[in-house]
C-alpha cells in the first residue's frame, strides 16, 4: 500500500467494536468480497460517491477507479 493507507479513517456504526482493521480487510469490505468481520459481525460498506474524498479514497488506497468499483 501506498502512504495514505496509514491514515484512513472508517466510521461504523457503534455497535461495532473494532479498533483496527489490516488494509487488505478494509479493500475486502469495500469490494464485498468480505460480509462479516473476523468476530462474525455482519458489515455493509457504505462509500460517499463522488468528490475528490471518493477518488483519492478509490484510487489511493483501494488500487482501483470508480468505474472498476461499480463494476
């Protein structure tokens, strides 16, 4: 990962009791290739769309674009 994989920040909902998440696990959520986390609790990711926030996040620290992530 890249420079800016250390200062990611995700917020969940707070019932979620998680302090740190490996970035390969954040990539696994996000592409939903991951449905619950290690201690089984269930997680659905939710990404703001569009926005310079948006694009960094995707291309920076998830490898891939907007158009990849739809798909």
């Amino acid at each position: 990962m890249n420079a800016l994989a250390g200062t990611v920040k995700i917020i969940a909902n707070p019932s979620i009791y998680y302090d740190t998440m490996d970035p390969s696990e954040v990539k696994n959520v996000f592409l939903e290739e991951l449905t619950s986390l290690r201690d089984g609790t269930h997680v659905e990711p939710l990404l703001s769309k569009g926005g310079a926030v948006h694009e960094a996040f995707l291309n920076s620290y998830m490898a891939i674009n907007d158009e990849a992530l739809r798909n």
